[in-house]
C-alpha cells in the first residue's frame, strides 16, 4: 500500500495499493485470462483463460516482447493492468502461479478480471484528486477510493462485496461531475 497524503488536513491519509503494473511479480496473468479478437490490435485468435502462445513455456515471460507492435501485438503494448496483476498474485495468492498449479488458474484470472477495473478507477480517482475540489467533492472522491482500495483484502470475495461494486459502479457518474473543476485547473 502507499501513503497518498492529501493536501486537505481534514481528510484522513489514504493508503492505495500499487497502481503501477509489475510484471516480475506477476504470473502473466493477463496473457492468460482476457481472449483475443483477430483485429489489427492482436494478430491471433484467443479464447478466455487460455495461455497466450506466445508466452514462454518455461516461465512468465513474452518471447516477443521485442517486437510486440511489428508482429501485431500493439494490443499488448497498450495494455496495463494497473497493478492489478501483482496484487492477485502476491497478495491474494500468496505468490502461487498457475504453472504450480494449474487448478488455480480459473480462480486466478477470475481474481485479475475483478481486480483490474477497480485498480482502473483508483487511478482515475488519484488523478481527481488533484483537481480544486471543494471540500464535499473531495471527500466523497477519499470515500470512494478507501472503499475500492479493499486495504485489508484477503480474497477474491472481500473485491466482489457489494460496497466495493457499488462503488466501483458509480465512478463515471461521478467523474462526469468534475467537468468543472477540470476546466477551471487549465
Ligand atoms: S504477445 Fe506476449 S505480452 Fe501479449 S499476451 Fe502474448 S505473451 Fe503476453
């Protein structure tokens, strides 16, 4: 978790997970869980929770990682799982992999598809956070990332509570109600 440590005393500190995408602490997670259309973002097909060819067979690595963009693989490059992947990895499966075995590997990529859109809207809130905020506004935008940080997580199931996807749920609406203070920063 890292200290986010608001310029406004009167809310508390905020303690947010990694947001920044480690790969070395990840079990490739999203090479494996998300399918791929053959579209000009990625050259192959690829169902759900299937191994990307790709990938190295002896350990996480992409064995085209090179050369992503010129072997049609741009989709990867712009793709971040928001430090979702290390999370799942690290802390909600202890450092186990799918490769170790491979039973986990459902309940893993399960884990990185539920995580990653709330490591997404952290980030998108940390930004607002930046943003001339009055006060309520600034709060709610705290409320709203103590409850998606999910800090004392130690399963899957403390991500899929009902606070937590509501939530997760009305972030855009809340975004869409920062216009405002967007205009008036530049
Ligand atoms: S091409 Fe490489 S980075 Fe992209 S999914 Fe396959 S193994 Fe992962």
């Amino acid at each position: 978790m890292t200290d986010l440590h608001l310029p406004n005393s009167q809310l508390p500190d905020l303690h947010l997970p990694e947001l920044d995408a480690d790969c070395s602490r990840c079990a490739a997670l999203c090479c494996v869980a998300y399918p791929f259309a053959e579209t000009e973002d990625f050259a192959i097909l690829k169902d759900t929770d299937t191994p990307c060819p790709n990938l190295s067979e002896t350990c996480f690595d992409c064995r085209i990682h090179q050369g992503l963009s010129q072997q049609g693989f741009g989709g990867c490059v712009a793709y971040s799982c928001a430090g979702a992947g290390q999370r799942v990895t690290q802390h909600l499966f202890d450092g186990e992999t799918w490769r170790d075995d491979p039973d986990l590997l459902q309940h893993m990529t399960h884990a990185l598809r539920v995580v990653r859109p709330i490591h997404e809207a952290l980030l998108i809130l940390r930004e607002a956070l930046l943003l001339p905020l009055p006060d309520p506004v600034r709060q709610h935008c705290a409320g709203l990332i103590n409850t998606l940080a999910v800090a004392d997580a130690t399963s899957i199931w403390d991500f899929e509570e009902g606070e937590v996807q509501d939530a997760l749920a009305s972030v855009p609406e809340f975004v869409a109600t920062l216009a405002p203070y967007v205009a008036h920063r530049r």
